[in-house]
C-alpha cells in the first residue's frame, strides 16, 4: 500500500491543488499529519477537501487556535491575526470537525504519525537530540511527524543517529530514501502550504513501506494566485510573502 502523507497544508488550496494533480495515482490512502488551517486565504476549501480525502488525519496547534482548543496568548501578533481571520471563514460544521481532529501519535496501516514531538504535540523536531525519544518511544520503526515545514527527518541504529537529507533537486518531482529494516525513522514530509526549507514548491511524502520506500516530493504550484487572495483577505504581508522564498 502507498500512503500520501501531507503535512501543514495552512489553507493553501493551490498548492494543496497541484500536490493531489501530480501524485494522482501513485497513492492508494492518504492521511494528513495536522496544521490543515492558519495563515492561508482558503480554510473552508482546504478542511472540506481534507475531511472527504484522508483516512487518518491528527490536530495541528493551528487547528486547536483556531478552534479555542489552545490560547493564541503565545502566538506572535501576525499569526494570531490570521488565526481570527481564519476562524471567521469556517462553518460551525467544519470548526466542529477540526476541534474533533485526535491528538497525536495516531498508529494507522503501519505508521506513526504526530504532529511535532512523540510526547508533545506542540514541541519542534529539529535536531537528532530531539527527535531521539520519538524514533526510542515508537511503538513502529517509521514515524512521521511535521511542524518544523523541514522536509527531512532522521535515522537511528545500534546507537547512531543519522541526519537524513532528502531533498528533490529543481527540475525533480521526488527523492526517494530506502528504508532499512534495522533502522528506525523520524521522517517529516515538510509543508503543503508554507513551506520553511527554502524551497517555495509544496512538499509532501509517499510511504510504500512493503517495498521499503518513502519518497519526498516537491511540486511547484502558483504562488502568485494565493499572494493575490491573502492580499484581498487582508492577511499580514510577511505571511504572504515568505510564501515565494519558502522561509
Ligand atoms: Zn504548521
């Protein structure tokens, strides 16, 4: 079985859009890691396209913001901006949907998956210290987790921690990584919607775990059109443009 892994989508439907055009086909499940709302023009769109594609789906801190689960008190003023702006666009039905979401880890068809850190949702993955008590803790050898919009992740074997780096050249669609099976993975798909690995393209994974492989993909999509949306939504400008340098 394939499984799409897609992660902090942040109510980006264009990328979202071009992620699904050019994997369609190559998967056979799909499941979605949290962050699906904040700081994008499209939450309605994005959440219903969500909810009615994916099989397995955990909560993000923004979908907890946005639906009062978590305060904004510790959000900076430009991310709580959008997270008011983004809740006066959902229907009571889908902010219902997105309070509902499960906490993860959340075991489905094999792998892990959580938002940030194995015990707390919330805490960032970026160096091997951090991503030890996830790739010891698992209770599978394959994790996914997001977040960070880092595509990459993290290998561990008899004591070694290995930085895996991953990443699709310009003019390639994916890189995929072996998966070895003495090995444990904290693996990160990076971000539909904005990414932060300076790469602008939207970025996602495909686990095809019976034939030991995951690849990392990247797809360029129109960024101009989404700029143009959260400029007519009124977002705050940093938002709309860290989108072309994917910082
Ligand atoms: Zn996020």
């Amino acid at each position: 079985m394939r499984i799409l892994i897609l992660s902090d989508i942040h109510a980006n439907f264009t990328a979202l859009e071009a992620a699904l055009t050019k994997s369609a086909g190559r998967w056979d499940t799909a499941v979605c890691l949290g962050d699906i709302v904040g700081y994008g023009p499209d939450p309605a769109e994005v959440s219903e396209k969500i909810r009615s594609l994916v099989q397995a789906c955990i909560r993000g801190n923004h979908d907890k913001a946005v639906t009062g689960i978590m305060s904004t008190e510790d959000f900076n003023p430009v991310a709580k901006a959008a997270v008011d702006w983004t809740r006066s666009q959902l229907s009571p039905d889908l902010l219902q949907w997105l309070a509902a979401l499960p906490q993860g880890p959340l075991e489905t068809k094999g792998i892990m998956l959580v938002h940030g850190a194995f015990q707390d949702e919330d805490e960032y993955v970026f160096t091997p210290a951090q991503a030890l008590e996830g790739l010891l803790d698992s209770t599978v050898a394959v994790t996914f987790f997001g977040h960070t919009h880092h595509q990459g992740g993290f290998a561990y074997r008899d004591s070694n921690l290995e930085v895996l780096q991953i990443r699709p050249r310009p003019k390639e669609l994916f890189a995929p990584l072996r998966i070895e099976p003495e090995k444990r993975y904290m693996l990160n798909p990076g971000s539909i919607g904005q990414p932060r690995d300076a790469d602008p393209r939207a970025s996602f994974a495909i686990a095809d775990l019976a034939n030991h492989t995951v690849e990392f993909w990247r797809v360029p999509y129109e960024i101009g059109a989404v700029q143009s949306r959260m400029r007519k939504a009124g977002l705050p400008e940093p938002l709309v443009q860290r989108l072309e340098f994917g910082r």
